[in-house]
C-alpha cells in the first residue's frame, strides 16, 4: 500500500521544516527560481551571497508500505527490518538516468540525498508537521551509499531504526542510512570545509558538476529559462542550479548557512 498523503505534501512538509528546523545556528534556505525572477532576493528567502554556504539537494521519495512479516524482506531473505518497514522505488537506468546523475554529482564533497519518511498515515503525518517533527522521522540516503545500478527496477527498503538494503534481485546493505537529524553532521561538516563565500565559488561548482555529469552521460542541455537573462551574477548561478536541480536531477535546492558568520556552537 502506498502512504495516506502524496509525495507534493510529504516534499512541501520537509521543505517547510527544514527551513525553519535547523535553528538557531544553521538555516537550510529553500530556492525557487520563479521567486528569484521576481526579483525576490535569494528566491524569496534570505541567501546571503557574503557568507560562506553549501548548495543542498534532495529529492523526495512516496514509499510502498510493508504492514507484515509476509513481505519478501523478511520472509524469503531474512532481513532484521522491523514492521511496518518502507520501499522505495528507484527508476531503471533503462528508463531514466536520474539515479545516474544524482550519483555523478555526489562526489563526496556535494550534498545531495535521497528523503523518504519513517511513517505512512496522514493522522501521524499531520502530528509530526503540528510538532514539527517531519525531519526527525525521515531517511536520508546519499545516491553514492545506494551505488551504481544496473537497468533492471531497483528499491530500497528500510525502517524506521537505521536499517536499510539496496533491491534488485539479492539484498546489499545501505551501510550509511541517515535518520532525522543525524544529517546535520553532513551539513556542519561541509560547511568547515569550505570558508568561501557563497557567491564565490560554491554555487558555480556545482553547477559544473552538474553540467558535466550531463556531458558524461550525453544528456542534452537546455539552454537556462530565457528570464534568467534578466539576472546577473550570483543571483544567476543560484537560479540555474535550481533549474537544473529540478529539470534533469528531479530535486529540489537549498542553500545550508551558519545563521551568523561564525562557527555553530
């Protein structure tokens, strides 16, 4: 059975969340580039451009729910999932190269992860959003933690512990299977390695890695939304990562910053 409430209200929860969630020493700043053309500085929030900060990308992810010990995790392989437990679906790379090329450009320094929640009926949902506590009940999983695919269907499938193992036809295990707020850590940690400001470097990095992974992968690139021209700068770059986040990776962008210059304490 699928979740009581869609992927749009699950995605539009943790946005929501995570603008707000990680305060007072870091912010997780939801880009929309429509905002931004509007001319709403940083896409309708506040990005500063000055200070130091890291493009995050996330795509959402509707899982299946398993109620019973029935299903093949536990029955034929044997897993210690407990129920009920969550799959869910990665395209074939037959059918799409979105997997591919949210691999490509987790290259270990870039934040990008996959987000699925920990619960299923709109009665729990509505709870964790009223206590804002959609975050702590979901996964995130790194695309390179999952690995490369091969074309037939894949799914993860997980729980609400920490357990977690890639499907195809025999189980491998997610060794890295975030939960809540232990992605922080990710977040902190790219945030000292790298002290430039953000309209410096970081934004146009990951725009050429994106824009690389697609070369590799002899996808076509668009030209960027024709008023972005009335843009310039890093205004610009940020609007075309998101553009390119949500065309071709099927994610959404945020801009991760220390609320003041300075280390979180």
């Amino acid at each position: 059975m699928r979740t009581d409430f869609s992927e749009f209200s699950f995605g539009y929860a943790l946005v929501e969340e995570l603008a707000n969630g990680f305060r007072p020493t870091l912010t997780a700043v939801p880009v929309f580039p429509s905002l931004i053309e509007e001319g709403h500085e940083g896409g309708g929030y506040d990005v500063k451009f000055e200070l130091p900060g890291a493009p995050l990308l996330i795509q959402f992810k509707r899982p299946d729910v398993m109620l019973t010990a029935k299903a093949k995790e536990i029955s034929i392989h044997g897993l210690g999932l407990g129920t009920p437990f969550y799959r869910f679906h990665i395209r074939s790379s037959a059918v799409s190269k979105q997997h591919d090329l949210l691999l490509g450009h987790d290259t270990g320094t870039n934040l990008v992860y996959y987000a699925s929640p920990c619960f299923h009926e709109i009665s729990t949902f509505n709870g964790h959003y009223v206590a804002q506590q959609i975050i702590s009940n979901t996964i995130f999983i790194r695309p390179r933690d999952i690995g490369r695919l091969s074309a037939e269907p894949h799914h993860v499938a997980y729980d609400g512990t920490g357990h977690g193992w890639r499907f195809s036809d025999e189980p491998v295990r997610v060794l890295k299977l975030r939960i809540g707020r232990e992605i922080e850590g990710d977040l902190r940690e790219r945030l000292r390695g790298d002290d430039r400001p953000l309209g410096e470097g970081p934004i146009k990095e990951v725009v050429a890695s994106i824009e690389r992974t697609l070369r590799r992968l002899r996808i076509s690139l668009t030209d960027s939304n024709p008023r972005l021209s009335r843009l310039s700068g890093s205004k610009r770059d940020l609007a075309r990562l998101a553009e390119l986040a949500h065309v071709y990776l099927g994610a959404q962008t945020f801009i991760v910053q220390h609320v003041s210059d300075g280390e979180p304490s």
